[in-house]
C-alpha cells in the first residue's frame, strides 16, 4: 500500500488580505466615532488620540497569534503537520509506525504499519481499525496525560503475532510555525520472545511432571513401609526395589536436566581439542556390555585400527554414544544385534566428515515420530520409556552435543526392520582414516 501525502487544493483567498479588510473596517469606524465624540465636545483631542492608538494595537498586534491559531480552518484540507519531513521519518522507521493526531485521528503511517493493520486509513480514527479495548484504552490515556502507554496487539493472520504497541506524543512542527501534540505509535514484534517463554514454560511444567512422577511413588511407598508393611521382610524387599528404581531414575533426570543446561550455555564454543573417537566409543560399548548381556543383544563394533580425530569435548562425546547405543539395546533388544560403525564420508555440500552409525534390529520407528525425536521429553510409547529407565531428554542431548560440535544427526528408520542413528562430525584438517 503506497502512503501518499493528501492532495488538497490552495486555499482561494489570502488570509491576510481578508484580515487587513477587517481591521482596516474597525480603524474606519473607531476614527468616526472618536471624531464625532472630539466635535460634540465630551473629549479632548489628547485623549481621544490616544484611545484611538490603543484600539489601532488592539486589532493589529494579535495578527500574527491569530494566524497561527486559526491557520487550520483557513487551509483546509490540509494537515498542519503533514510535511514531507514528517512522512519521509515515519516512512523511513523499520518497525510498524502511525502518526496520529490529538485526536486519534491517522496521519500517517508506514508500509509496515500499513501491512500489519490493513484497516488503518488515513485521515480515520485509529481505534477503528485496531479495535482492542486496550490500545484504545492506552491511546486515550497517552492523549489525555502526554505520557507514553503500552498495550498488546495480537495478530492472527497468517500466524499468531505478538505485537507490543508504544504510545508516545511528540511535538511536531506544523507548516505554520509552532508544533501541534501528536502521538507516535510504533508496533514492536514480542513474537520470539513469547515463544521462548512458552518453551521455557513447557520445559519447566514437564519437568516438574517429571519429577513429581517418582518422588509420588517414593513417599507413597515410604507410607507403606512406616504401615502395613512395616513387618512384612517380603514386601520391605520388593518396595525398596521399586524405591531404589525411582531414586534412580530421579537422579537421571536430574543428571540430563543439567548435562542439558550445560551444553546450552557453551553451545556458541566449539570444542578445540583434538579427541580421537575410536577409544571413545569403545569405553561406552564396555561400559554397557552388562546391559547388552542382561538384554541378549549382540554388540558389534566395526572401528578403524587408526586414531580417528576430530575437534570435540570427551565428556559430551561419551554422552552422545552412550546415548545412541543403550537406546538401540533398550528400544531395539527384540533384533538381538546392534552395529556400531564408525567411517569417513562427504557432507552433502562435500565436506569430509566423520560418520558413526548405531544400527539396530528393532521395531523401528514410525516416520510421524521422527521429526521429533530430538525434542525435550518426546517419546514414542511414553509407558515404555519410563519402564526402561528414560527420561525423554536423551536426544536432545545428543542433537544439542552435535550442534556444539557442529556436526548433526541423522536419524533412518523402517518401521518392523530397526532404525540407525548417525552422529557426524566435520573432520580434523589432516585426515586420518586409511
Ligand atoms: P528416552 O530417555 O525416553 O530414551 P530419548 O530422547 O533417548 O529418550 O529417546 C526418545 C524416544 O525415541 C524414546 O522414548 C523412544 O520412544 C524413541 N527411540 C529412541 N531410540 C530408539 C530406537 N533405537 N528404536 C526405537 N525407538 C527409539
């Protein structure tokens, strides 16, 4: 929408000229009157000369204040304060911006301004078009105290925006000398940071719900142990099972709620240590053999003889594998093998980089879940996540581990036939696979 400055037509006659008429008239007619008061003999000429000095600077001085006052009504159609000054400034603001007059009234506006509110026209009241009773509130009250006012516009088409609307008079100057009150409002887009707020408002009441989970199951059985069970040795033996399952399960939330928090803080670092990856990936596979036995999975581990370095954090990098490989023994156990490799390969823009793959038999992921799989607390089958000691927060480590290493993760699954998860990384300068 193009924001034109209003074309009027030139007022016909000179206001001065008329005002000249005008005083010229009351001069006339105050000289006759005063000579005839001189001739009859009631004043003296003194005198009356100078009353007729004082009403001569009666009608001639106020002129110029008179102009200005009353210039509105003489130019009509045009805004005092349309000046192409005026438009170029708010035309050229980057957020949302309309110029309105005392009266709430649209003088201009901008194309963003334009865009955002389409019913906002020039020349209209400005609560017509935006008809929230807040911003109309906020807009009185600005007029009214010539203070600043905030208020929320929410847009909704086409997605759901958060706007913050600043109210502010400003004297601008008009085409006749001196400034007339108008009010700038100017729309600030809040959008991002409402998002971020609501994430930050969901991770904290998923958390909670997280917590809150087993901590109920602690003190109901710590109940149960204080009362009927207080004397039964079986049943204190398979409750304190269950209590030490919850206990630790509580611990590993809380372990990944700060893993998490950690590597969102250093997210912007990349790592600058050189780490060669094979040992890695073989400590996290030793380390979950006795998961691997008490499932009956076949682990096997396909790594080069040579060091394979890469710039990376060891203590996030044991993380991501043991991630990737105690899911693919937990959610992928009925395949019975899970194949761990590690190879160099090009990034789709050609880069070399290192690939390590987890390879499960299971059943597979259904293509809806994979997008997102990485999201904080989504899980597939939350029962069964629980039931195998997940917290829901796994992946998204893993995905938050490979963005400070600026590697990525590639997630492939064919439902009944296992799913491979691919942690890659860009290679060190001197490559050293053979
Ligand atoms: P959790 O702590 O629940 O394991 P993750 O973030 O590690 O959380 O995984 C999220 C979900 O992804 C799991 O709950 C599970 O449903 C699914 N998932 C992860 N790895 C596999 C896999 N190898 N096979 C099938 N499903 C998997």
């Amino acid at each position: 929408m193009a924001i034109d400055a209003p074309s009027s037509s030139p007022p016909s006659s000179s206001p001065w000229s008329d005002r000249l008429r005008h005083s010229a008239i009351i001069l006339l007619a105050a000289g006759l009157a005063l000579s005839v008061v001189v001739a009859l003999g009631e004043l003296s000429l003194v005198r009356a000369a100078s009353i007729f000095i004082c009403i001569a600077a009666a009608a001639l001085v106020p002129w110029r204040l008179h102009n200005v006052a009353t210039s509105r009504e003489d130019v009509r159609g045009v805004n005092p304060v349309e000046t192409a000054a005026v438009s170029a400034v708010v035309s050229g603001m980057p957020d949302p911006a309309v110029l309105l007059d005392r009266a709430g009234r649209v003088i201009h506006l901008n194309a963003a301004a334009a865009q955002l509110a389409p019913a906002l026209r020039k020349n209209e009241l400005a609560q017509f078009a935006l008809r929230s009773p807040e911003i109309i509130t906020a807009l009185r009250e600005a007029i009214a105290v010539s203070e600043p006012r905030r208020a929320m516009y929410l847009d909704h088409v086409p997605v759901d925006r958060w706007m913050e609307l600043i109210i502010t008079p400003v004297p601008v100057p008009t085409l006749f000398g001196g400034t007339d009150k108008c009010m700038l409002m100017t729309f600030h887009d809040q959008t991002p940071l409402r998002r971020v707020e609501e994430m930050r408002a969901d991770f904290v009441a998923n958390a909670s719900h997280e917590l809150r989970t087993p901590l109920a199951a602690l003190s109901g059985f710590i109940d149960t142990l204080q009362g009927q069970a207080k004397d039964d040795p079986k049943a204190r033996e398979r409750f304190l099972g269950i209590m030490h399952t919850q206990a630790t399960r509580m611990a590993r939330l809380i372990d990944d709620l700060l893993s998490l928090s950690r590597v969102e803080l250093s997210a912007h670092v990349r790592p600058d240590t050189s780490v060669d990856l094979v040992p890695i990936i073989r400590q996290v596979a030793d380390g979950l053999e006795p998961l691997a036995r008490e499932r009956q999975v076949v682990v096997d581990i396909d790594l080069p003889e040579t060091p394979v370095q890469i710039a990376g954090d060891r203590e996030e990098l044991l993380r991501l594998f043991e991630n990737l490989i105690e899911n693919a023994l937990k959610y992928g156990a009925s395949g019975g093998k899970v194949i761990v490799t590690l190879v160099s390969a090009l990034s789709g823009e050609g880069t070399p980089e290192v690939r390590v793959m987890v390879r499960d038999f299971g059943p597979g992921i259904a293509p809806e879940h994979l997008p997102r799989l990485t999201e904080r607390f989504y899980r597939v089958d939350v029962g069964d996540s629980r039931a195998q000691g997940g917290t829901g927060l796994g992946l998204s480590l893993v995905k938050h581990i490979l963005n400070r290493h600026r590697g990525r993760l590639l997630i492939e699954s064919v439902p009944k036939n296992g799913a491979t998860f691919t942690a890659c990384f860009p290679q060190a300068r001197t490559p050293t696979l053979v």
